[in-house]
C-alpha cells in the first residue's frame, strides 16, 4: 500500500529474490506512481526528480503490477484486502503536517508546507485556491523551520519565473510564482546553525538564485563552545558553518529579492486580525542539553505568508494502528496489541517517521521483506488459495498502460510549453487521459 520510493523498493526487494515465489501489487490511492519523488522533491531538483525513471524499472517488472486510484474506505475496506492477499506491506509515507502550536497559526497566509508543496508539486489534493490566495499577496515570508523541505520552499517561492520554466511544474503554478511579488524570505531557526537539519548541498543552492541574495547576520554565527564542539565532532556541521560564514559576507542588493537565515529565533505568535501580517520572535539561546531557551527578547517581522516548515507526520489508515504518527512494528512485522499481525508489515516513513534521504527507504524496505520471507520460510506466513482476483472488484483501477497514458499526456503538454514534461494536477484530468487513451484504441 502506497506506490512511491518505499513501496518500490519493498516490490523490487520481493520482485528480484527466488526462494520464494511472488506477485506483488504495488497499490495507491492516487492515479500516478513514485509517491514522493512526484510530490515532494522540489520540482527544480530536476536531477534528483529523474530518480523516477530508475524506480520507474519495477513497474515494467512482470511479477509487479501497478494498481492505482485505489484508497482504502472508499474503494475497498482494509479488511476485505487483507482476506485478499496473503500479506499487506503499508509503505503510504507521512503526508501529514506538524503544528507549531502558537496563537495565530490558523489565520489565513498561514500554511504548511506540505500544502505549499502539495500545489507547486501538482498534487491532486492541493488546495490551489487557498494556497494561491496567500502566494499571491505574499511580499513578506516567513519559514519556519531549518529542513530541508523549508529551503526548497524559500528557493522556490525566491527562484525567478526564468529558473522554474523548465520544471514540470503545473502551468498555473508557474504562472501565480511570477506574479508573486515576493521580496523578502526569512527562514527561522528556533535553535543555533549547528543545529540546523539541512544538507550542506542544500544550503549551498541558495547561493546560486539568480534573482535573490542570502543573508546571514554574522552575530549569530558568533562562536560558543557547544557550536565549536559540534563542529569539531561532526564534518557536516562544520561543512554548514562554512557556508554560513560565507552568507554572512553579503549584502542586500537593489533589485533583488532577499532570503535571510536567522537562528536563535522562535516564533510565539502570529499578527493579524483577517489574515496573517506579521510574526512575533523570541530571541533564544542553547542549552547544554541542546534545546531552545527563550530570552525574553522580542521582535516583530512583516509577513505576508507564514509557511510552518517543522516536520511530518503520519495518519492511520482505517482500521491500521498507530503510535505517535508511525504504525507499532517489530523489524516490520505490523504489531497489534503488542503481538505480531500475521501477514502485515511496513516500510518507509509510516514504519520509522519521516527520517533520511530517498534513499534510505531502499535499506528500509529490505529489512522489512527479509522479515516477510523469513515468516514464510518459518511457515508462520503461508499463501492461501482464493478464487478471483481482487482488482476485479474495483470500479476505476488505474494499471500500468492507465499510467502510460498519464505519462504520454503529462509529455504532451510539457512539449506544448517547450518543457520536458508539465504535471497534470486535477485528479479528473489525469483519469480523462486513461479514458482518452482506452477510447483511441477502441477499449
């Protein structure tokens, strides 16, 4: 259950072993495959948003079958699934957003970034009308977070419509970016910089806008034993600082647009009455325990848009536990009331929280399907016999050649734009390309 990078490397895991025989359905609720390759790596990451085409290797494998637009409640019950098949693998990731918590957070011009990303990205679910109601007023923005999920929305809210014609963004979504008159970015850090999660790759990229400058204040690169200490333990802080350093050497420039990085700063509220104005910050310290402190120093920033940048977080599909955003499990095997399900497991941000890079689901997966074999080579999992197959009770499965007819058509529009590819958003248009498609070949 769930097509992207956990799912494809979970069915390429079961696909390419022998001991023991396999046909795996690699099942999601949307119409398209590739999960968070599609809709979360930032769409002017063009090289890292190729990954698909590797995953893309899968799908075509013959023990593989794609099967999409199908969600769990509304097409089938869990139960009825599980009584399907002989064993479930949840690997649906964790789309959900953490709040910050604070008085204001849910005036209008306040979002979260997974609804920011959801619309640049092309997101059947985005809400393009809400989302574009604060994108475009936004002058003043302010990102709260230090991931690298909030410098992929600084850098794309920052980016000139110039840098982002090439994406396989949406054409509304390109369209509402250059209206936008987006001059100031400042991404808070609640912590100092050498506690900042981003990747030194990441911060780096920020330096190359073409029509924006960084900014760091210097006084909060100042030096203090606990940033030294960790600098001097871990390359990757150090590799940061550098960087940062750098920053801290420019200038606001005129007739470009800015993105300052500000650590030791939490937000404790947000302004306005109708709709988000401004952000109220606390000046912060580090403890010796390596936790924000607050100072008592108060400020206020303009903001026009307020994106939450602070993590994700997992929901449970219908009938499915979970424990604090992650579903209980033991080396994968799905636990319920504390004992072992037999013939359900999990892999992915759903099975570890949303952690690590892509890739990381690739080792994930494996340890999850070496408990599954090890449950069928044990005999604690044996296969049944059923009669029919259950995508044949489904009303609009979308298969393999549905998503080759997504994927002609998202081509085809992109080379209208003289793109590479331009996503289609709407849920109803990408399943009017299957039926176009099955209606040219007489199906």
């Amino acid at each position: 259950m769930g097509a992207g990078p956990a799912g494809i490397y979970a069915a390429e895991a079961l696909a390419g072993q022998d001991a023991v025989p396999v046909a795996v359905d690699l099942v999601d609720r949307l119409p398209a495959p590739f999960g968070l390759v599609r809709y979360g790596i930032a769409p002017d990451h063009l090289k890292m948003r190729a990954l698909r085409e590797t995953l893309r290797n899968t799908l075509d494998n013959d023990h593989v079958r794609f099967v999409g637009n199908v969600e769990i409640g509304r097409d089938l019950e869990l139960d009825e699934l599980r009584r399907s098949v002989d064993a479930v693998v949840y690997t649906y990731g964790a789309a959900g957003d953490r709040r910050l918590g604070i008085p204001g957070e849910e005036l209008p011009g306040s979002l979260a970034a997974t609804e920011l990303v959801a619309w640049y990205t092309g997101h059947p679910d985005a809400d393009r009308a809400g989302v574009e109601a604060a994108v475009t007023r936004a002058r003043d923005v302010v990102v709260v977070g230090v991931g690298n999920v909030a410098l992929d929305v600084a850098r794309v809210l920052a980016r000139s419509p110039a840098e982002l014609e090439a994406t396989d963004m949406p054409q509304h979504v390109l369209d509402a970016l250059a209206a936008a008159p987006v001059e100031r970015v400042t991404v808070l850090g609640r912590r100092g910089p050498a506690q900042a999660t981003f990747t030194t790759q990441e911060l780096k990229e920020l330096g190359h806008l073409a029509a924006a400058t960084v900014l760091v204040d210097p006084v909060d690169l100042a030096p203090d034993p606990a940033t030294e200490a960790l600098a001097a333990e871990d390359r990757h802080v150090a590799r940061n600082l550098a960087v940062l350093r750098e920053f801290a050497g420019h200038t606001a420039e005129p007739g470009r647009a800015t993105v300052r990085l500000r650590f030791h700063a939490r937000p404790v509220r947000l302004l306005g009455t109708d709709r988000v104005t401004g952000v109220e910050v606390e000046r912060t310290t580090v403890d010796e325990n390596g936790r924000a402190v607050g100072t008592g120093e108060l400020d206020v920033l303009p903001a026009d848009l307020v994106v939450r940048s602070v993590g994700y977080r997992g929901h449970a599909l219908p009938g499915l536990p979970m424990d604090g955003g992650t579903v209980p499990h033991d080396a994968g095997r799905v636990l319920r009331d504390g004992a072992v399900s037999t013939g359900e497991y999990v892999a992915g941000w759903i099975k570890r929280g949303p952690t690590g890079v892509v890739g990381t689901n690739k080792h994930d997966a494996r340890e999850t399907v070496a408990s599954l074999l090890a449950d069928v080579a044990s005999g604690a999992l044996r296969p049944a016999t059923r009669a029919g197959d259950w995508v044949d009770r489904l009303e609009h499965p979308v298969l393999l050649p549905d998503w080759q007819a997504i994927d002609a058509a998202e081509i085809a529009l992109g080379a209208s734009h003289g793109r590479a590819r331009t996503t289609i958003h709407e849920r109803e248009a990408l399943l009017a390309a299957v039926r176009r498609a099955a209606a040219a070949q007489g199906g």
